[in-house]
C-alpha cells in the first residue's frame, strides 16, 4: 500500500543513520549510543545493559493489561507540575479553527478519510485532486481526529509534506510521533525524530521536548529500559543533561506507575544528581498518588527526614492527598495541624485535598467551612476545590446538594470541567436523563472526552441499551475523539457479557485490522468462541462424519466408565496378597 511504501522509505533512512553513527546492537535506534561524558557521569556502561546496584528484572517491559480500562482523574490538581507543558506527548490536542474556510477544509479532508476506510490508495489519490490548501493548524487538527488511527495519521502526514508551500514545523513533528509512540510504533517515531534532524544543510527541528515525547510513550507502555537510553541520547544530540532534565526522566516513569524504577534511579545516580526535595516529591507524587500506597508514601517521607531532605508543602500536598484518598481523615487533619505548627502554609493543593477528605466522610459542613476559610486566608477555590465537593456528595447520593455547589461554582464564572459531569453521570439512572445531561455538557463549552464515551458505553451495556450504546460510538467517531484501545475493550466486553457474540467477534477483528492490541482475556475468550463455533459448524454440515464422531465418544466414554468401575471394584476387595521379608526388605509376594 501507498502508506507502507513510505514507512519502509523512512526505515530505510533510518537504517542508514544507524548504520553509520552506532554500533549494531539487537535494538537499533539513536537511543542505544551512550556518549562518552554521560558514560563517566551516570551509572550506566552499556545501552539496555544497567550497571545499577538494584536488579535489572526491576525494568522488565512487560505490561500489565487490566479487564477493563480505568478512567483516569485527572483533575486531583495532586501531580506534581513537571509534565504540565503545552504539549505533553500523550494527547494530540485539536484547534479550534476560527477560520470558515480551514473549518470546511478539515471537513471535506474527514469525509475523504471515512469514505475510503481502509484503501490508501484511493484515498492518497482523492487527496491530491481534493484542492485543500495544506496549513500547519489544518494538519494538527485532522491528525488530532484520527490520532487512534496511525495509518491514516502517518500516510495524511506523509501527503501533507510534499504538498507546495507547506513544510512540517516542528509542532506537526511532535504531534505525529506522539502518534506513532502511542501506538507503539518507536522505529518509525525514531525515523521521523533522524528526519527532524535535518541532513547536513537543513535546520535541525529536535529539541529536548521530542526526546521527552519519546520517553513518555516508553514508559507508558513499561520499557523502562528504553526510557533510561532515550535520556541517555540526549548527550548525542547535543543537549545539556542537568537536574531538570533527569527529573523530568523521573516524573515520566512516576506518571506511567514505573515508580519503583524511577526511585532506584534516582538513588543510584545521587552522586550525579544530589538529591534535593523536588526529586524526593516527584517519587512521593508517585506512590502518592499514582500508586496510592500510604505505607510506600510514608517510606519515602522517613527516608527524606533520614538523609536531611526539607519537607515542603508539594510534601505535604502530595501526603495529605494520599490520606484524603485512603479516607483516613484523622492522618489528614493531623498532617494539616503539623504543618501550619512548623510555619508552613498550606496552599491550594493540600486545601482541596482537605476538603475532599472531609466531604468523603460526610463532614460537609465542616468542609465548607473550610472552604471559605480558605478565601479569607486569600487563596481563591478552583474548579477543583468545587470537584473535591461535588464528587463526594454524588458518589453519597446526595444530589441536592451537589447541585448547590454546582450552581454557586458557575456563580463564581468558574467552568465545569469534565470531571465535574462525570460525577453526575456516574449517579444517573436511565438513558434520557444521560443525554440530557451529554447536551448540556456540550452547550457549556465542556466537549466530551473518550472517557466520557468509555463510561457511558460501560453504563449502557449493564443496563443493555445497545441502541444507546451504538448512538454513542457513531457520535464518538463523528466527533473525532475516538475510538481508541480503551473504547473497543469497553465495547467488546459489553456485548461478550450480554451474549452478542457475533457482533463483539465483528469490533474484535475491526479493532485487530487498526493494528489494535487487544485485551488478551477478550482475545482468548473470542478465539475460543470461533474454535467452538466452526467445530459446530462442520458438525451440522457432514451428518455422516457427525454420527462417526458420536460413536467414537459414546465408546471413548464407555472405556473410561469401564476403568472407572474397575478401579472401584479393586478398591472395595479385600487385600490378599502376603508381605514377606527377604534381606531386610518387606515385599509383596509374587
């Protein structure tokens, strides 16, 4: 296919790069040369062979797929600030284009790419004849629509760089190799990063944010080793490796649950690194709130009182909300008098997270209270302080007052986020009243996102509305948000469970033509499902071979029967046989 021709141009380039600057290793890539200064400064000799005084099963790749995916929280305002850039490697974000013309432009591109599915060809060839005008927001907004689609994503990217007047910058560059690392496609992200560089007359386009986009989407998927060795080659690229760059190393293994790895790391590079209380926090951050372990998270705090490392108050943010989580108030009420005795002032973090625990434990009076204690002291509540209320009065069931906080949040022009419906949501009980509430989401501004979508879908198929279920995954592919991974587990376990097998066997093997992994439970229960259904089949189709079949197991049954009771039968007599002794051994006599 047109595609694919051009993914084995680019290896192809890519090969010769390493061809040429490395040594041939098993994985080859520009993040396996390790650079003379980093060699003597970090403890590391060989690429994906670790020198750390921890074992190296610590950095295993293997990924633990749940049933079912978890919709991430992410508005706990809890994280410890390291991956808040503008564009943080995860997510392509899409514009929203004020121009009516782009607007149409990106429209008819869409309806090019939904009508010719999954022919290439014919698409490419609709294109070239389609008279777009290709612009760097038109191309970040078509990529951000079919971001869960990399063939489609990397062919239009391909297209859109030989077009005249256009040539990629680098915020088309990161949104595609976010792309491609999400999908797990690291060789042919490298080859767009050696791309980047530029030959020896262009410019050189990579910056240490796509080596970091690089690092995210390794440690998303658990290669932790790969991770180390991408922030390895940033000495072959010609960046400066200081403290901020290994904690932003630390804070991309912490996001992705890699926690432990990344506090071996950071003990075993403290001679490079000193610690220092961020590096402590972003390992906090992690068992914290990522993790969710309190008896991990008070480790790492007596392990910063022993090596003399200040407790600040992102320390006492990331503790307290580790306790408002574990719903032990007690910890968290006395965490926040110990640190106002020792003259520090909480800030908003750990205010919300007070408010949160307070408002679990019904004490909702009390976190009001404190809520307007909190302006009086001059720091403003967020849409988070109000979600902190909000979620825990929903999840009790009490909607009246969730509601009040709700309208006095948009008294206060503060916006509701997505967390802030998901919290309604997860209280409804029917299907008007979730669209409903879907169209008034939409009127407010607030555009649903794909956990959106993936909890809804999961609410439909308990209550086996798959008219609603279909209507939602329709919009969510009109819309652009998805489907991705999360969403075709989601869909496909619901309609395993309520018995629509062929319909879940039609989304599997779509989802498997996307070059999709699927849930290995999911993907043994299907394949086991077709094995039965075509052995059924054959059955119905040869009666004669049916019948032979039969008798064969009527008598395979009828031997095992026969053995079975000729086992009883030898159990229930009486023992006969005489024991005699012969050279000091007891033995049965023949």
């Amino acid at each position: 296919m047109w595609g694919f021709r051009f993914t084995r141009s680019k290896l192809y380039a890519f090969s010769v790069f390493i061809n040429n600057h490395l040594k041939p290793i098993k994985y080859q890539n520009p993040i396996s040369e390790t650079v003379g200064t980093t060699r003597r400064a970090i403890a590391v000799t060989k690429p994906l062979n670790f020198c750390f005084s921890f074992q190296l099963s610590s950095f295993t790749s293997n990924i633990d797929f749940p049933s079912e995916p978890k919709i991430e929280n992410s508005d706990n305002d809890d994280d410890d600030g390291e991956d808040s850039e503008d564009f943080d490697g995860n997510t392509v974000y899409g514009l929203s284009l004020s121009d009516e013309g782009a607007t149409q432009d990106v429209k008819k591109i869409m309806d090019i790419i939904h009508e010719k599915g999954s022919n290439y060809v014919e698409m490419k060839n609709k294109l070239e004849v389609c008279g777009v005008r290709v612009s760097s927001d038109l191309l970040v907004e078509v990529l951000s629509r079919v971001r869960n689609d990399w063939e489609v994503a990397f062919m239009f990217f391909l297209w859109a760089g030989k077009q005249p007047g256009y040539a990629h910058s680098l915020r088309e560059y990161h949104s595609m190799i976010s792309i491609l690392g999400k999908m797990r496609k690291f060789d042919t992200a490298w080859a767009l990063i050696d791309e980047m560089r530029g030959g020896q007359t262009g410019p050189c386009l990579v910056t240490p944010q796509t080596l970091l986009i690089m690092i995210r989407r390794y440690c998303a998927v658990h290669d932790v080793g790969r991770a180390i060795n991408t922030f390895y080659a940033y000495k072959r690229f010609k960046f400066d490796v200081e403290i901020d760059e290994f904690q932003s190393l630390l804070s991309a293994l912490c996001r992705y649950k890699n926690v432990q790895d990344a506090e071996h790391l950071m003990f075993c590079n403290k001679d490079v690194f000193p610690f220092n209380t961020k590096s402590f926090n972003i390992i906090l951050n992690g068992w914290c709130n990522v993790i969710g372990s309190p008896r991990e998270a008070e480790r790492v705090w007596r392990e910063m009182s022993k090596r003399g490392v200040r407790h600040d108050v992102v320390s006492y943010a990331s503790l307290v909300s580790c306790y408002s989580k574990a719903c032990n108030v007690n910890k968290v009420l006395k965490l926040f008098t110990q640190m106002k005795s020792f003259g520090i002032e909480p800030d908003r973090k750990v205010y919300n997270a007070v408010i949160h625990a307070l408002a679990k434990a019904r004490h909702v009076k009390e976190a009001i209270n404190l809520l307007k204690t909190m302006e009086e002291k001059g720091i403003s509540p967020n849409v988070v302080t109000y979600n902190s209320l909000i979620k825990p009065l929903c999840k009790a069931r009490n909607i009246d007052e969730a509601r009040q906080v709700f309208h006095e949040m948009l008294q206060r022009d503060l916006s509701p986020t997505v967390q802030t419906y998901h919290a309604f949501f997860r209280i409804l009980r029917n299907g008007e009243e979730v669209f409903e509430l879907l169209e008034k989401m939409r009127k407010t501004g607030c555009q649903p996102t794909n956990d959106t979508y993936i909890m809804l879908i999961r609410k439909f198929s308990r209550w086996c509305q798959f008219d609603n279920v279909f209507k939602l995954w329709n919009e969510m592919t009109d819309k652009g948000v998805g489907p991705d991974r999360s969403s075709y587990i989601v869909l496909i376990h619901g309609l395993f469970l309520n018995g629509k097998l062929d319909e879940a066997y039609k989304y599997y093997m779509e989802m498997k033509a996307k070059q999709v992994l699927p849930e290995p439970k999911i993907d043994q229960m299907l394949q086991d499902w077709v094995s039965a259904k075509q052995f059924a089949e054959r059955q119905m189709a040869d009666p004669k071979n049916n019948q032979l079949l039969d008798n064969q197991l009527e008598n395979r049954i009828g031997v095992e029967s026969k053995k079975i009771d000729q086992k009883k039968d030898f159990l229930k007599q009486p023992e006969t046989r005489r024991v005699v002794r012969e050279r000091g051994f007891s033995l049965w006599e023949q």
